[in-house]
C-alpha cells in the first residue's frame, strides 16, 4: 500500500473523497484509513449556513459536516487567528 503523507490524505478529504474510495486507491482498507485519519486528527467540523443572509434570526440554519481546514486571517497584531462559522 502506498503511504500516504498527512499533506495528502488531508487534500483528499477535503477534495471529498471517502474513507472508501482512499482506501480502494491505495490498496488499504477503510478501517485502517479512517485509524490513519484520526491518529492524525483529520476529522470533520460542523459548519453552519445562515439560511436567511443575515437579515433576520434564522430559525432554520443549514449545518453540515467538511473536512475544510479552518479559515483564518491576520488580527491587528500580525498573529494568525481563527475564523470560526465562515459558513
């Protein structure tokens, strides 16, 4: 099986690939991607999308699972910070 490096098996999940489908390139199983995965903590985030664009509460917001990796910018201090529900 070729290894994959976490660079790699990173792209993939956030291309959108399964844990199947990786396994079924590789010559692995699904089991022992999904083992890789989360030894490396490549593991989905819950996000959210406010169904109503910010004009009023939204009681209906769509959340859904990616494998995304986190937004972030420059504060005022020149640290990089987090952006948290881009959506």
């Amino acid at each position: 099986m070729p290894e994959l490096t976490e660079e790699e098996l990173r792209l993939l999940k956030e291309w959108g690939f399964s844990d199947k489908e990786i396994a079924k390139l590789t010559g692995s199983t699904e089991g022992g991607v999904r083992k890789k995965r989360k030894e490396l903590g490549i593991v989905p985030s819950v996000k959210v999308v406010d169904t109503c664009a910010g004009e009023f509460k939204a009681y209906t917001p769509y959340y859904y699972l990616s494998h995304e990796r986190p937004f972030s910018v420059l504060d005022e201090n020149g640290e990089l910070r987090e952006v948290r529900d881009e959506g």
